[in-house]
C-alpha cells in the first residue's frame, strides 16, 4: 500500500497535508512547520536545520510498521484499536519515532503527524475517527501481506 501525503499548506507553526491511500483520500494531516528538509540531504544538514518536536520531517518515501507500542501513546483509550501499535516511520532520516497518530492542534504534533479533517483553521477534527479508518486501512494491507510506504511531497512536486 502506497500512503501519500501532500503538503498543500506551510504555515509558521504548523503544515496542512492530505493523505491518500493508493490514490483515494482518506483524510487530513498536520504537521510541525515544514523546513525545507528533504530525505536527499546530509544528516547532519538535516539536524542544523530541525528544530526538535517543531520541525516537519524531509519530503521523502518511509516504510511504515505497525509493530512497535508507543510506550508515551500504548495506553491512552483512541489507540485501543491498534492495541498501543501505532503506526511508525522507519529510518527518517535525523529523526526517532515519527508516528501517525490522534491529535488536534499543532503543540499535539510533538514531532509527529495528526490525522483527522481540516474543517476549522488551525485544528484538525475529527481525529480518532480518521485514526481508526487509516488503521483499518492499514491493518487490511498488513494482512494481505503488503508493503506499506509513506510518501511525503511538497503541493506540486
């Protein structure tokens, strides 16, 4: 399964995006402020530029597992669905434990991406609702023995 994520908005404080699922929509992300990074760069290129826990992670294709238990989310009643597993970008580069998860407002990113609906400037609603459709997603091409890649792109790249 092929996610992509879209960048559509940067803001100084927070990154709009869209995510697809093999071409469909599935929901809205935010994001920490989107740097300019992109997987390409140098490592440590990347670290002079990040900001820890505000900085968006580079543009670029991640795999995703669904196999680690967040030990800071794993116990929180919106991550029951996935029994505390939520899903983790593999090797970003200059970054550790980069996760999809439930959130609203740009301090809940910590580093990570939200998903729910961008209906209200700002926040994302809706989010343990689009949480638990991406897992299912997610889970289903787990199940069928898929790859999962998560790619992050810039509006127009």
């Amino acid at each position: 399964m092929e996610l992509k994520l879209m960048r559509i908005f940067r803001g100084a404080e927070y990154t709009i995006g869209r995510l697809l699922a093999d071409g469909e929509f599935v929901c809205d992300t935010m994001e920490p402020a989107d740097r300019g990074l992109d997987a390409s760069m140098k490592v440590e290129d990347i670290r002079r530029v990040k900001a820890r826990g505000v900085t968006a992670i580079p543009t670029g294709c991640y795999a995703l597992t669904l196999d680690v238990r967040s030990p800071r989310l794993g116990q929180r009643a919106a991550y029951a669905v996935c029994q505390g597993r939520v899903p983790r970008l593999e090797a970003v580069p200059g970054f550790e434990g980069v996760l999809l998860h439930v959130g609203n407002y740009p301090e809940d990113t910590q580093g990570c991406i939200l998903v729910g609906h961008n209906l209200v400037r700002g926040q994302l609603l809706r989010s343990r609702e689009a949480f638990e459709r991406l897992y299912g997603l997610l889970r289903a091409a787990r199940r069928r023995g898929e790859r999962i890649e998560l790619v992050v792109t810039r509006r127009g790249t």
